[in-house]
C-alpha cells in the first residue's frame, strides 16, 4: 500500500519556483530545493522525478499564476492602451520578490538555459508565444475600435511587446533602477502612438 504524501505539491512547486526564479537553475542545489520546500530529496524526486522536472514543473507553474495573473489586466475593460500599460506595471511587480529583484523566470530561463535545453528552451517559446497572442488580441480590439491606426501590424506589435517584458525583466535582474526601467517601457510602448 503506498505512503499518503506528506506534503502539498502545489505548495511545494510554488516555494521550489521562487528557489529557481532567485538563484536560477544551475545555482539551486537539491538541499536549497529541500529547504525551501521543507519536502525531503525522496519526496520532491517521488513527485517531479528530479531536478530537472521540477524546473519545468516550475516554469509551468510560473506561467499559470505569475504570467496568467498579469494578462489578465489585458482582458479588463477600458481602453487597450490603459490595459497594456497595466499589465506590464503588473508583470513589473512580480519582478520583485521576497528574494530581491529577481526579474522574469521566463527571461532568465531564456538566458540560463534555452542555448542548452530543449525542454526549457520549449517552455520559455511556449510562454513568448501566451505572450504574443495576448497582446495581439488586445492590439486587435484596440484596432477595431479605432484606438490604434488600421496600418499597424499587429504580430510584430505584438511580438515586440512580448520582447520588451523580457527586456524589462532583465534589466530589473541585472541591478537596474526602477526609474530606468519604467522609462524603458514607456518609451518602448510609443509604438504604440
């Protein structure tokens, strides 16, 4: 008969997310993992299989609730410039953690991992891609009702929007002010005008 588990996965990814996000893959050992969780290495394995399913696990989870949370500001009524600006002051927020200014897991995985990984490399193109296509059904809106020019293209407005929150979370990783990077975003998002 199999051991009931004697933790909550859900909790236990969200903790082991926040490990990732802070020290990155390559710099989280299986003992931070097992601190920070408060799971041991047999239950954490038991559950993800290992290490790396764990990230991914993670990067999913990150996707789900960080991400699906700051989109979610794009669906609000108002208008679509309101809203973009919105999401990415939201999507700003969650660049700050209790560990410091850990910026984007999805940028840093980029960063860290996809040149060498195709599971993360998969997930962080998947996560470019919610990205993209809620930004162009936002623009789209916007377009049809007459806030944004009918000669815009909206796949590359969308995609560099897409680019401009990975730029903003590393820019917030990499140490720079928050003045610095608001001022990047609002110049980025003249395309816009």
């Amino acid at each position: 008969m199999a051991r009931p588990k004697e933790f909550e996965p859900e909790e236990a990814l969200e903790k082991a997310m926040h490990q990732f996000w802070a020290k990155g893959y390559h710099d989280t050992s299986i003992r931070d993992l097992v601190d920070r969780t408060g799971v041991n290495y047999y239950g954490l394995y038991g559950e993800f299989d290992s290490k790396h399913g764990l990230f991914l696990a993670a990067l999913d989870h990150y996707r789900k609730t960080i991400t699906a949370e700051a989109l979610r500001e794009l669906k609000k009524p108002g208008p679509m410039f309101q809203a973009i600006v919105r999401t990415f002051v939201r999507l700003s927020e969650s660049t700050r953690t209790e560990d410091g200014r850990v910026g984007c897991l999805m940028c840093n995985t980029a960063v860290e991992m996809a040149p060498g990984d195709a599971e993360a490399a998969a997930k962080v193109k998947a996560h470019t891609k919610l990205l993209q296509d809620a930004f162009r059904a936002r623009l789209a809106e916007g377009q049809a009702a007459g806030e944004l020019a009918a000669d815009k293209d909206l796949t590359a407005l969308a995609e560099f929007l897409a680019a401009t929150v990975y730029s903003a979370g590393l820019l917030t990783r990499s140490g720079f002010s928050e003045a610095h990077v608001r001022r990047y975003v609002r110049t980025a998002l003249t395309v816009l005008s």
